[in-house]
C-alpha cells in the first residue's frame, strides 16, 4: 500500500475548525497532527483507508481498517480512566487528501513522552515510579475489561506517555489493535495476529487465541513494559534480532529475573514483575487485592 504525510497546508483545508495544523509523528499507516481549536491542542489522527484499486486490496481489507477504527473510538468513548487517552472535540469522519482517503477524528494532546523515548535517554525510574506506572496501568487494563470484555493487546513504552500533570503521570493511548472478547472479530484471517511481536503474549500465537485470550494477555505486556522501563532493556528480545528467533523465545525461554538487572527493587514487586512474564497465563497474578498490597508496600 502506498501512504505519505499529507502536508499540513493541505490538511488544514480539509479541517477548517483548526486555526493551525502541524505534523507531529507518523506510525504505520497513521498519521499524527497537533491540532489548535480555540486555543486547546488536540490530537488530530489521519488514518489511512486503502483503496481496493491498490494491488491486494479487497473490499473486505478496506473494511476491516473501517471497523478497526471504530472500534478504537467506540471503546475510548465509553472510558472515565484518567490513565486512557480521551477523545477529543472532532467527531469521525472520512475525507480525501491528495487523492487518498482518511478517516480522521481528535484525542486530547498529551503533553510529555513516550516511556520509549525516556529510556533512550538512559532514565531509570526508582520503585515508587515504577509502582505508580503499574497501578495506573492495572486502572487502565481494568477499565478496558469492563467495555465489552476489550484487551489493549499493544501494551508497550511507545505506546505510554509520562505526562506533566501529576494527577495522571501515566496515560495509555493507540487502541487500534484493541480486541473484544464480546464482538465479532475484526481480522479476516484467522492466522493473522495484530501487535508488536517482541511484545505479544504467548498465547496469542496460539490460532484459536480468540476464544481464550483475556485481561492477562495485557497484563504480560504490562510486565513486559515494566521490565524495560525498570532496565532500559527487553526481558527476552535484542535489538535487530531476526522476529523468528524473539518468537521462540517469547514461546520457551524464561527470561532472567528482573531483580537481576534491578537489585535494588523489593522482593515481592520484583517478584510480581516475573510472574507477570509466566507464559500461562493463570501462573499471572490477576487478584488485584493481592495485587494492590504489593504495589502499597514501601521498601
């Protein structure tokens, strides 16, 4: 599929509720705008809709990106976490920019950065942060269980921004590849799993993961994403590794502990960490009294 930036002067012409438009980043076939509407930034996200005239497009891919797409905004519309991104004041809709379709509408602009950008820059977080980050997390996965039994399935640093309001220093954004337990499936092909694959749980390489995936799959990528905030690196895949050798390992290898890496963590939040990266899910801890004790405790 053949997809480009629009540029923001043509952007701006298809959105004239915005007095100014400015690229800000793109993510696969997805493009991000910051968006000024009477003084509030917002932002605006062009999602590209392929046109079945391009080679191996067919009218049912054209509408699986359709429903995806409604589907993330149909879950975020039902969210009150303060720790999930909000939708923001421009409603869906399909426009054409530079003889391409989008569908386009606005979430709130969070000011900050991705945990993906903090690591490179050789942060580590001490515990009380990393707790903070997995209780906020634990609201927001909660939160998404509860709207029609939805799993994030793309919990990862890129995918969390530490912001600058101390009362949701963590937010979760980009539910595109957000999964109902409780909806007809969206991919066509039953085979195909969405995600990031050095972050998938093990389970979801199973072909009939469907019928049987649940919260803890975003709970191992939650322990994942605490792993490599906590030590800057993957508890399992290295950089530029080819993904068959990382998907043997998410599926066989157990990987080393994270209180090697972090000596300085306590024990038992150190501990949840592992068990979080078990590949059944039922060995993860999912009592969230059990849960919250751990997570209150001080060093």
């Amino acid at each position: 599929m053949s997809f480009h930036v629009p540029s923001d002067e043509n952007v701006k012409e298809s959105l004239e509720i915005y007095s100014d438009i400015s690229f800000y980043k793109k993510g696969g076939f997805k493009a991000v705008y910051k968006g000024i509407k009477e003084e509030i930034i917002e932002a605006v996200k062009l999602n590209y809709i392929p046109d079945i005239s391009e080679p191996g497009i067919t009218e049912e891919i054209v509408e699986q990106y359709r429903k995806r797409i409604n589907r993330e905004i149909n879950i975020l519309s039902k969210c009150s976490s303060p720790y999930i991104v909000r939708l923001g004041g421009l409603s869906l809709k399909e426009i054409k920019i530079e003889s391409n379709n989008y569908a386009v509408y606005s979430e709130e602009f969070l000011e900050g950065e991705t945990l993906f950008d903090i690591i490179k820059q050789g942060f580590q977080p001490n515990e009380k942060e990393l707790k903070l980050l997995a209780q906020s997390m634990l609201i927001a996965i909660s939160e998404l269980w509860k709207i029609n039994q939805s799993i994030h399935r793309d919990i990862k640093t890129l995918n969390i921004k530490k912001t600058n309001n101390p009362e949701r220093q963590f937010v979760l954004f980009d539910l595109g590849i957000a999964f109902s337990r409780t909806e007809t499936p969206i991919t066509i092909n039953p085979f195909q799993v969405p995600g990031t694959r050095q972050n998938l749980a093990p389970e979801m390489f199973d072909q009939n993961f469907r019928n049987s995936i649940d919260f803890r799959s975003d709970l191992y990528t939650l322990g994942i994403t605490l792993y490599e905030y906590a030590t800057g690196k993957h508890p399992l895949a290295e950089p530029g590794e080819d993904v068959m050798i990382t998907i043997s390992k998410i599926l066989r290898e157990t990987p080393i502990s994270i209180k090697t890496l972090r000596s300085d963590l306590s024990e038992n939040f150190a501990n949840l960490i592992d068990l979080w990266l078990k590949k059944k899910p039922h060995l993860r801890p999912s009592n969230l009294g059990y849960i919250s004790k751990i997570l209150g405790e001080q060093k």
